[in-house]
C-alpha cells in the first residue's frame, strides 16, 4: 500500500502528461496510480485502464485527508486559481495539512522558478506553499518548473503573420520546457528519482532571449520574424486589445518583466538527472507544431 503513488489534478494537461509518463515511460502499474481530480468523469478512461480516480478538490479539505491515505509517494500539482490573491496559497495549504494528517511518506510540489526572489504576483504562492512544506516536516521534493514552451504559443499566430514578437522581456533570457519534458521529470520523480530535501529546477536546455524565439519561429516557418521590446504598459494593452482577460494579461507582463530582469535566467541539468534524458529546445516544439498544421492567427 505504502507504494501507491498519488497524482493530483490528473484532469489537467500537466496531469495526464504525468499519468501517461508513469504507465508508459516509467511503467509503473496501473494498480499503484490515484488519480485525483475535481471531475473524475473525465479520467473515464484511466479508470477502465485500472488507475485508481477519485473526486479531489482543494477547495474541500475535509475530503482530502481521507483520499490521500495510505498514499506513499504524492505529487501535488499547483492549481489554476489565480483570480483572487491568496486563494490558491490557502488551496495548497490544506493540500498540504491533509497530506500530513493522512501520513502521506513523500510529498512532491510543482513549483517555479526563484520564487523567493520574483516580479511576479503569485509567486508568494510557490513560496508559501514550499514553506508550508517545509513546516510540515513532511519529507519532500520541490519541482522548480521553468515557464512552458507553449506559453509561447497563443502568440506564435499572430507573430508570424505580422513579422513582429512584441514582448516587455527585454533582452533578458529563461529557458522554457515542454509541458511534455517536465510531465516526464515529475513521473520519474514520483516514481523514485526525486530525494527528499532537494529543490530540482525543471528547465529547458537552453537559455534564450526573445531574439532568440522570434529566429527560431521565423526559422521553423520560413517567414521572418522579429522582437519588438516594448515597455510594460504598452505590451498589457496589446494583450488586452488580443482579448487577454484584464486580470491575467498584467500577471503575463510581470512575468516578461521578471524576464528582463534577469530572475528567471536558469539553466540546469536536473531534467537530465531525473530522466535520464535531455529536453526538447524550442525549435522541436515550434517544428511539431509546424508539421501538425498552420498555427491559427
Ligand atoms: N510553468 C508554466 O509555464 C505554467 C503555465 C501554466 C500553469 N502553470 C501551473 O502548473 C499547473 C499545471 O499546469 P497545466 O498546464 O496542467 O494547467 P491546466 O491544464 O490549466 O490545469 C489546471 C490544474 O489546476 C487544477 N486545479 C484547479 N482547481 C483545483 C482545485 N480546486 N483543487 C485541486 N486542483 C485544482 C486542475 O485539476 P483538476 O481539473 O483535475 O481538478 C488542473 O490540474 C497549473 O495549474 C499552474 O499552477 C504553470
């Protein structure tokens, strides 16, 4: 039992990556895998594969400690909730509270990058939430996820057809990861590969600017493209004129900004480590996205 490993928001994209890198990429056995969800009728499939699914919400903390009992190994996946400041810090505390009364024996906590020293709004949850942990006493591994690769996507439509990546990211550089590459770190470290203690940076494998990512995409799709650095007022009203819901597109623009000042310019070699396997760069995601059809604009 003390082998069962707990994934929660399996519904989201990261979740599923996660439980298809555990089956597959890892082969660990169906019978060992929970999957936590809000909805479990969407994890209908993972149930007829054998996946434990369960109903798990952190908005109702009184269900939760009983649903991560007997849980050996859980991943604790951030949540989405960023429409009201600390409601998404109290989430991950009560994830947090239930896995401790629950006894889970390893919990694992998807993370950002330096979130104690950041430009960005929620990154007092990553922080908050790596301390709850820490005050748990609960044994435990940070997963420090370098922003996504397909992040980038939303604006490689209109990029290409106008030529020009506006951004308020300066020339600062990060090294963004697949969704798919840090699904597979979180797998191989809930399987085993992660120690207790340790704060891994899930990143990419190679730093880049926006000079950068403006070549690569006009290089992939044989147009050109170049960079447009703007300053944070005008970048927030490009987003929000593209339709960018009002209370997101400044938590984007802090996020370019903390770019340009250098806070998320890190590199490492942990995916490797846990995985055995490199990253994909940039240029592979921009090129699947190409072989699988026209960008919308
Ligand atoms: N590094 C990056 O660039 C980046 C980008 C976007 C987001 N993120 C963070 O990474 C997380 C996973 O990314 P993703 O791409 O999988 O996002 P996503 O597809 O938008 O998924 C949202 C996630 O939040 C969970 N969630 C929402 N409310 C919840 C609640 N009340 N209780 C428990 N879980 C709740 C969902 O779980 P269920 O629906 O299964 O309940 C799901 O796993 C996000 O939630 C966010 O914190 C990181």
């Amino acid at each position: 039992m003390h082998d069962t490993l707990f994934v929660t928001g399996a519904s989201g994209q990261l979740g599923q990556a996660v439980i298809q890198h555990l089956l597959t990429t890892e082969g660990v056995s169906p019978a060992r895998i929970t999957a936590g969800t809000r909805d479990p009728a969407k994890l209908a499939d993972l149930a007829a594969r054998g996946v434990r699914v369960v109903a798990l919400d952190f908005d109702q903390p009184e269900a939760m400690a009983q649903a991560f009992a007997g849980t050996g190994r859980l991943l604790l996946i951030s949540t989405d909730a960023l429409d009201r400041p600390g409601r998404r810090l109290a989430q991950h505390r009560a994830a947090v509270a239930a896995a401790r009364a629950a006894g889970v024996g390893h919990v694992l906590y998807t993370s950002m990058p330096n979130p104690d020293d950041s430009l960005v709004p929620f990154a007092v949850d990553h922080l908050g939430t790596e301390r709850a942990l820490r005050e748990s006493g609960l044994p435990h591994s940070i997963l420090r996820n370098a922003w996504y690769q397909e992040n980038l996507l939303m604006e490689l439509g209109p990029a290409l057809e106008r030529g020009q990546w506006t951004t308020a990211a300066g020339e600062g550089r990060y090294a963004p990861i697949a969704r798919d590459d840090a699904a597979r770190a979180a797998a191989a470290a809930l399987a085993g590969t992660a120690e207790a203690g340790r704060i891994y940076n899930i990143t990419g494998p190679e730093l880049l600017g926006m000079d950068d990512i403006a070549a690569w995409a006009g290089q992939v799709f044989g147009r050109p493209v170049a960079a447009v650095k703007l300053d944070e007022a005008t970048r927030t009203g490009i987003l929000v004129q593209a339709g960018l819901p009002p209370f997101i597109a400044p938590v984007l623009v802090a996020s370019e900004v903390n770019i340009r000042a250098g806070k998320f310019a890190l590199l490492s070699d942990d995916v490797r480590a846990l995985t055995g396997r490199a990253p994909a760069p940039l240029a592979a995601t921009f090129a699947a996205i190409r072989d699988a059809g026209p960008p919308a604009a």
